[in-house]
C-alpha cells in the first residue's frame, strides 16, 4: 500500500500532494515561519516545487486575506523586467500609451513571488534592494514616489550565495532576500511522493487510469533530474495515448522504461550527467525545438539555452538547432 498524505491539502487553489517526511518537515515549518515578517528565499532544482512552497506562505501568513502576486524573473526580457515590477508612467517610453502600476504596487499588503530571482540583472538589483529596505521608488518616467508594504519570497535553482562570492549577484541583496532561507529537496530525495505524484496527475486526466507494477517500479527507479514537472510532463502523453485503464511499463518513455536504475545506486557525481542526458533526449524527441523541449522539462528556455551554452564549452553539447 502506497504511503497517502495526512490530510488532503489545498494552497491558494493548488492541490498539494505532499507524503514523504521531508516535505512534511519543510511545510510545517512553512507555518510557523509565515506569520513573521521577514523576507524567505526558497532554493531548489527546476521542478521542485518552490513555488508551492511560496504559496503555502502566504496562505498561512496573516497577509492570506490580501493580494498574491507573481512574476518569473527568467520568462521576461530584461528591457521588461524593471518596468514590470515598479511601473511606468504615460509617454515614459515608445508605446507607453497609460500609466501602469508596478507588481510591487499591486502586492500591496500582501506577499510577491520572485521566481527565479538569480536571473535579474544588476541594475533592477540595486532597485530591488533599496525597495526591500523601505525606500520608496519611482515609477519608470514618474515625479511621484511610491511607497508600499509588500512582504517578498523569491525563489532560485542557482546557488546565489556561489553567485555573491564571484560578484554575479550582488551579496548585500543576497543576504537581504535570504533572511530566512528554506532548500526544496528533489524529487529523488522524496521517494514517497513519486507514486502519490504520478497517481494525482494520471487522474487529472482520466479517473480510471492506473499504473502496473511493473510502472510503478520504473517511475521508482528514475531519478527525476527533471523533478515534479518531469513527472507531470512524461505522463502527459501515455494518459492521452491510454487504450487501456492500466499504463504500463512499455508506456513509459525509453529513459525511463530501459535506462532506470536504483536510485540509491546512483552516485551524486553522475547526476549532472544524466540531467544532461535528459536534455539531449528531449531536444531529440522534439527535434532541437528548444522553446517545446523546455516545456517539456519544465524550464525557462533561458535556462535550456544557458545549460547548452556549459555543454558546448565543455565539449559536450550535441548538436541542435536553435529553434
């Protein structure tokens, strides 16, 4: 019998499928933490779940009642990125036809999410760092400051205390961010939600639907360098494709059906390896689409592009197209 979670769980609309003590550890102090006021950096891989993490704060804080407000700091150009946290005014640049009040202004009294908070660039950091001290701030092209209460989480797959030390990130606003910093484990590392996981999103789409052992011990084996959002991906198309009420072994993709192994066999010092193997396995399956191969995995194509850029220095880079 698979292991269930204590209590069905629901945060801010999102079903939590949360079983293995680690994650249960880490939401229970989520609870006892969201009711401070200090700022929380959430750290993990791609895919963890930080940001349900993040949404689990502001559900338990006493700020629940008021906005929530989101932005991937990785999705956005970096010329948009500045104007989309602190606004703008009419005629602050070309196209700017109304005035557009910032994130920061629409979180007002309530909590924003910066996901993928090591992606900004140097310039929205300084900003970003004055407005986490209280100042207030101007909207791009404006004559009026603004003043807000917002209480921040961010998020990131970096290490951005390795990031400070070699000055891609500025380490005063790192240790601003991280006041409290909480670590995401992987999915590797929660082997009791991976069946639990992989059942809610089978459901999601068709009710009858279940795994064979044989499934089941495959999903085990794999590590998931992708994580949560790999499982949900992977399942996409064997749940679509079902002729049948039980997915099978044989339904599952090569990697994971053929290339599995136990995954307390596998050394930490082959991970890297095979998170790069499953990127050259998924930029092949989508035929070096890069913007459909990061859907898949679960990333910005800003991160697929920059973990290709490694691979090429390092001489291990297939080859793609950039498309």
């Amino acid at each position: 019998m698979q292991p269930q979670a204590q209590k069905p769980l629901t945060l801010m609309g999102v079903p939590a499928i949360i079983c293995s003590k680690s994650m249960q550890q880490l939401l229970g102090m989520v609870e006892r933490l969201a009711r401070t006021a200090t700022a929380i950096l959430i750290s993990g891989e791609s895919g963890t779940g930080k940001e349900l993490i993040a949404r689990a704060i502001h559900s338990y804080s006493l700020r629940c009642a008021n906005p929530w407000v989101d932005i991937n700091c990785a999705a956005l150009p970096e010329h948009l990125v500045e104007s989309e946290l602190f606004g703008y005014e009419k005629g602050a640049f070309s196209g700017a036809d109304t005035i557009k009040p910032g994130l920061f202004e629409l979180a007002d009294k309530g909590t924003l999410f910066l996901d993928e908070v090591g992606e900004l660039e140097p310039k929205t950091q300084v900003k970003l760092l004055r407005v986490l001290d209280g100042a207030p701030y101007y909207r791009l092209g404006g004559l009026r400051k603004i003043t807000v209460d917002v209480r921040v989480v961010a998020s990131t797959n970096r290490d951005l205390e390795e990031l400070s030390g070699c000055g891609k990130f500025r380490s005063d606003l790192f240790h601003r961010l991280s006041q409290i910093h909480l670590q995401v484990p992987p999915l590797r590392e929660r082997l009791e939600d991976i069946i639990p996981l992989a059942e809610f999103f089978l459901r999601k789409h068709d009710g009858r639907l279940r795994f064979s052992e044989d499934a089941i011990n495959a999903l085990r084996r794999y590590p998931w360098p992708g994580n949560v959002r790999e499982l949900r991906n992977v399942l996409m198309k064997p749940a679509i494709l079902a002729e049948r009420s039980e997915i099978r072994a044989c339904d599952l993709p090569p990697r994971i059906r053929d290339g599995s192994q136990d995954v307390g066999q596998k050394p930490l010092c082959r991970l890297d390896a095979m998170e790069r193997q499953t990127i050259f396995d998924v930029l092949a399956q989508t035929g070096g689409h890069h913007e459909a191969a990061a859907e898949l995995l679960g990333i910005s194509r800003r991160t697929l592009s920059r973990k290709l850029k490694r691979y090429a220095k390092l001489g291990e880079v297939e080859s793609f197209a950039a498309c």
